[in-house]
C-alpha cells in the first residue's frame, strides 16, 4: 500500500528551543517550562527536555538551535502518514529533523540555520505555512 500523502498546514512557533539531556530518572527543571513549547521525555536511561535555547543553564548538555514546526490541525490517531508527508521531503533535501507528537497534533525541529530552506522544500511538496 503507497503511503498517502497530505498537504498540511504549518506554523512556526516562536522562539527557538534547545534538546537539554538530563540525568536519568530527574525531574523537569523549572527552567525548561515555557509558555510557547516545552517537554520533558523520561526513559529508563535518560531524561530530556526540549525548551527555550536561551533558558539551559551553562555545563548542561544540550543541541541546538532548533526551530519548531507544528502541524496547524487537530490530527487523528488514525491517520497514517502524516509524518512521512513532512520528513520525506526534508530527508530527501538532506535536513535533519527531530519529530515530536503531542496528543492534538505533530511538531518538527528544524535545526534553526536550516529554517529557510525547510520551509521551502515543504511549500514544494504542497505544504502552506500559515
């Protein structure tokens, strides 16, 4: 079965944001809360936030500069390809992403020097940015 392809609406959340790695097992500091984005992943072996760049403190491991690309919609847990819609394309034009999901729909971090020529090759693919 071909994977379906869907033309999405994208917004670009304001800010830029920061994967922060944390000790295995720590809570969410209260420097990674934020208004616009945050999230804090805990597994057996490690604990990560993704918030604000700006608000990792210095000698914490952490990647970026992202930006954050959101699908504008509430999405179906049954909906399939939603996320290959999106990835394919950027894969295919050599960028990195990290996808994220939420509970109401999908984000993309786009590592921010790349923000440009992301928004680009998914215009191409039929994407809209609102």
């Amino acid at each position: 079965m071909p994977i379906p392809i869907h033309k999405l609406r994208l917004r670009v959340l304001p800010g830029v944001f920061a994967y922060a790695r944390l000790e295995p097992g720590a809570a969410a500091p209260a420097w990674a809360e934020n208004d616009t984005f945050s999230l804090h992943m805990r597994t057996r072996s490690e604990s990560c936030v993704v918030c604000p760049d700006k608000n990792v403190p210095g000698g914490v491991k952490k990647e970026g500069p992202w930006k954050i690309l959101g699908i504008d919609a509430t999405l179906d847990f049954n909906q399939v390809g939603i996320i290959a819609s999106l990835v394919v394309p950027l894969a295919e034009a050599g960028l990195s992403i990290a996808p994220i999901a939420s509970f109401d729909t999908d984000y993309l971090l786009v590592r921010e020097g790349d923000l440009e020529r992301a928004k680009t090759t998914l215009i191409a693919a039929g994407h809209q940015f609102v």
